[in-house]
C-alpha cells in the first residue's frame, strides 16, 4: 500500500520540478510585451524578443486587422512603435518560428477616460508680485 503511495508523490515531485527547471531555463517561446494601460494617444509600443538561438522566421504586427508591419528572419529582440488610428483599438503580432511553430498574440487597447475640468467658479489663487517697486526720482521745483 505504501509502495504506490510512494511512487506518486516521487512522480509529481519530478514533474514539478521539471517545470519549474523549464520555467527557469532559457526561453523556447518568443516573448511578446504589449504597452500596459490604457492610450492618451494612438502609438502603442510592442517589444519582440526571439527564443535562445531561434530566429522569427516570419512576423507579421496588425493595427485593427490593417498589416503594419512584415519582417522575415528576426532573431534577437525588436521594439517598435505601432499607430492606431485612435486611441483605441487592437494591435495583433503574429508569426512562425524557424522551426515551423507559429505564435499569435494580441491586445485591445481603450482610450484613457478624460480628466476632470476645473469648475469655473474655482479660480487659481492671485499671485503676489515679490518684485520691488521702482524708487521714484525727480520732480521737485525748477
């Protein structure tokens, strides 16, 4: 009874070891970071980076379903910046490893909500001029 007991946990600790060493090691996907947040504009930044030793076979970056962007044998990392035509919409960057793999990934970006107006009522408290007055000379009779 103890045996099997044994066997499964031996079993699921290599498995999550095997995973956490492959989580550790070197990269085998291709890393893809999206611009965080919402846009007060309409560029996006995009950064690509190849896995260790794999080139990016092809690559292609579209802005709502428009293509942007085609770069064929990308190896290393790429940084590029992608308009929209507004401040919101979504940016896709899709391709395939020199292996064969493909990759995709997209996001969907908003417009940042506006920031609040002042009210009219409340005015901006009168500067005070720290300045000298000028001395005044002259006059007298003559």
């Amino acid at each position: 009874m103890r045996r099997p007991f044994t066997a499964l946990i031996a079993l699921g600790a290599t498995l999550g070891l095997g995973a956490t060493a492959i989580a550790q090691g070197g990269s085998d996907t291709v890393s893809i970071d999206f611009q965080d947040g919402c846009l007060n504009h309409s560029r996006v930044v995009v950064k690509i980076a190849a896995p260790d030793g794999v080139a990016i076979d092809a690559l292609t970056v579209r802005a709502n379903g428009t293509e942007v962007l085609r770069l064929d044998g990308l190896s290393g990392e790429a940084r590029m910046r992608v308009r929209l035509a507004s401040a919101r919409g979504e940016v896709t960057v899709s391709g395939r490893l020199a292996g064969g793999e493909p990759f995709s990934r997209s996001r969907d970006y908003r417009a940042c909500a506006p920031q609040p107006t002042p009210e009219p009522d409340s005015q901006p408290a009168p500067q005070r001029n720290n300045r000298p007055e000028p001395t005044l000379t002259g006059g007298g009779e003559g």
